[in-house]
C-alpha cells in the first residue's frame, strides 16, 4: 500500500529527509498485435518498450514523488491496421488510486479512445517536449499522462489537476492543427477533445467536485467511518443527475459508468434500505440502460 501525504495533494511528499525522488507515473503500457498478420512483430515490441520508458521516465511535474508513490496507470494499444509505417487501432485507458489506510485500489479512469492513428517506424526516438511535439503519438502520450495526472490530482484536493488540465488543452489546441483524427472538437461525443471538455466546461465541471468528493471525503474516510464516508459518496455523486440534465450525452457520464458503478454496489452493500433507494435514484435516470447493475446496489441481497 502506497503511503499518501493528503495535505500535500496527489502522490505528494516533502522533499529533503532522504527522499529519493522518482518520476510521477508507473504506468503498464501493453501493444497488443494479434490482429495484424505478416508482419514483423519486432515494431510492435519497440514501440511497447519505448512508451513504457516515454511514460516512466519523463519527469512530468515539478512535484516529488517517492518511488512507491508513483500514480498507478495502463495503456493497452490494440494495433488493428498497420501499413506503410501507419498504425491504426484503440487504447483502453485505466488509472488508479490507493484508498487511505486500506489495500484497496479504486479506478479514477476506464476510457476506451477508438481514434487513434499515427505514424512510426521501428527505431523512432520517441522525445519529450513540454511545449511543442512533431508527431500525433507524442501528442496522444503527453495527452494521457496529463490526464491522468490532473485526474489523480483533483482526487485529493478540490480542483488539485488544474495545472495539469491546462497542459491537457494545450495540446488538444496544438494536436487539432495536425489534422490527425481523435481531436477536432465536433468530430464526436467520446474523442480526446470531448473528454477533455467533459471536465473542463461549465455545464459537466461538476464531475470534477464529484471527484474529490467522492474520493477523498468518502472512500478515504470510509476506512475509519464508514457511514460517513458513505453518506459523502451519496451526496457527491448527485453531480451526475447535474451533468445529465445539462449534457446527457456527455462523455463524463460513461466515464463514471465504466469506473465507477460495480465499485458502488459494494460501497452501499451494507448502507440502510433507504440510503440504497436514494442512490437508485440519483442514477438510474442517467444510466436506463444498466437497470440490472443499478439494481445490485438497491438490492444486494438479490444478487
């Protein structure tokens, strides 16, 4: 289990005592090629090898992390066309966060990004740069790894990932004029810029305060209290009835679906009757289609 200094935000320690500082990500990085038949695999074992190390080795922040603090996260290409040094395919996004003073790991992302396409050829440097980038993969990396930083971050103090959430758009804005698929802001609901703009815009923002909320004033507190750590979660997560009404098809609500709906089932499973009715509630407007999973939570006993 990680050990978390919480005043100091995400991951954060004091420097000096001996601190050995690390880089800010440990982040699983698989290149899955089953699809792609005649080919070399060797490319796709280089690019595995040499975004681990992108991911893993730059320094993202001026903050300091210890080496067991480093923010756990996964990207899982599946490469489903390659030509001409073009590949083309999805990622499958995951991070998480250590809950405080308990084992337990909880998934702040679980994203799939169909749009993803950029050129690479098999011993291309893959090289950082915190203001400009000269291929859509660099932009796609430096994209993630400031998300899951701003989300990490906002997940310990209120609006805690700005800084990174501004890096964030910047590239968005900087990506849109290589013309590259995955970031034009009309292109559809569930690309890059929609993601980003599922935090960031007035009218789906409150997802960010949920983040907190949910995270650092009920799961941290549930070890130590858990009615009030859940009677927290309850009221957190009535941004998401804030977040269908004024954007229903917003990217933020699969989002907290995808990562968050089995997690409450075993938040509420000891809750009274009537706090599980109230969490029926808050969501099944927004998520008719998971009736079966939302009636796990108001039902546990029927599963």
């Amino acid at each position: 289990m990680k050990k978390l200094s919480i005043a100091l935000g995400a991951a954060f320690v004091l420097a000096g005592g001996g601190v050995v500082s690390a880089q800010e990500l440990n982040c699983q990085v698989e290149v899955n090629s089953s699809q792609i038949e005649g080919t070399n695999k060797s490319v796709f074992e280089t690019l595995q090898s040499s975004i681990t190390e992108y991911f893993n080795d730059t320094k993202w922040t001026n903050a300091t992390f210890a080496p067991n603090e480093r923010i756990d996260c996964r990207f899982f290409l599946t490469v489903k066309e390659y030509d001409s040094d073009r590949i083309k395919g999805d990622v499958q996004v995951q991070l998480s966060r250590p809950v405080y003073n308990s084992t337990y790991t909880t998934t702040l992302l679980n994203f799939k990004d169909t749009r993803i396409e950029f050129d690479y050829r098999e011993g291309d440097p893959i090289i950082f740069s915190e203001n400009s980038f000269d291929s859509n993969l660099t932009a796609i990396l430096n994209y993630y790894a400031y998300l899951f930083l701003a989300l990490d971050f906002d997940s310990f103090s209120p609006n805690g990932g700005q800084p990174y959430f501004d890096k964030a758009a910047s590239i968005v804005q900087q990506a849109q004029s290589l013309g590259e698929i995955g970031w034009r802001t009309f292109e559809d609901t569930k690309n890059r810029a929609a993601v980003l703009s599922s935090y960031t815009d007035a009218n789906t923002s409150a997802i960010r305060k949920m983040n907190y909320e949910y995270h650092r004033k009920g799961l941290d507190e549930m070890v130590t209290s858990p009615d009030k750590g859940r009677a927290a979660i309850t009221e957190a997560i009535k941004a998401i009835g804030t977040v269908y009404d004024n954007a229903p098809m917003s990217v933020a609500l699969s989002i907290f679906r995808d990562s968050k709906l089995d997690e409450l089932v075993n938040v509420y499973s000891k809750a009274p009757q009537s706090e599980r009715d109230e969490v029926y509630e808050l969501l099944r407007r927004a998520y008719p289609t998971d009736t079966e999973r939302l009636m796990k939570i108001k039902n546990p006993d029927q599963n």
